[in-house]
C-alpha cells in the first residue's frame, strides 16, 4: 500500500476534524425531530458517523507524529542482554 501523500492527509484530517461537531449536531436535530422508530435509527447512525470520524482524525494525527518523529528515539530502545555482550574470538 502506497503511503498518503502529506497535502492529501492534511485536508482529509482537517476535513474530519469538521466534519465531528456537524455530525453531532446535525444527531442532536434529528433526534430531537425525531418522531418515528426510522428517525431515532437515523440520529444515531449519524452519532456513530461522528465517532468514525472523529476516531479516523485521531489515527491521521498519531500516523502524522509517527511519520515525524525524531530519529534519536530508536537509539532509546531497551536492549535485551544478549546485544549488550561483545563478541571476542572465533
């Protein structure tokens, strides 16, 4: 799978990011209008559209901070006891 080009991740994120609050408003409406079984079902599948949103902005930003994360940190990773040993002979 080809990684998302950054101008592309950056509108998707802040995209979502908007998309949130209007979801929920707009299920905030449709259940305060709602008047029918098929009504409540609707307000809470757009509720459930603001999560997804709201979790996929999330998961752009934490791939985002990955992407550009220093490259002294993987020199912090716990070594076991096996790679300390140096190896003398043979």
């Amino acid at each position: 799978m080809s990684p998302m080009p950054q101008h592309l991740r950056a509108y998707l994120y802040t995209g979502l990011r908007i998309a949130t609050p209007v979801l929920i408003v707009g299920g905030l409406v449709a259940l305060w209008f709602a008047v029918s079984f098929e009504g409540y079902i609707g307000a809470l599948m757009l509720f459930a559209l603001s999560g997804c949103s709201f979790v996929g902005a999330r998961e752009l930003k934490e791939e985002e901070v990955k992407a550009n994360a220093p490259a002294m940190a993987d020199s912090f990773i716990a070594r076991t006891g096996d790679q300390d040993r140096t190896s003398v002979g043979n």
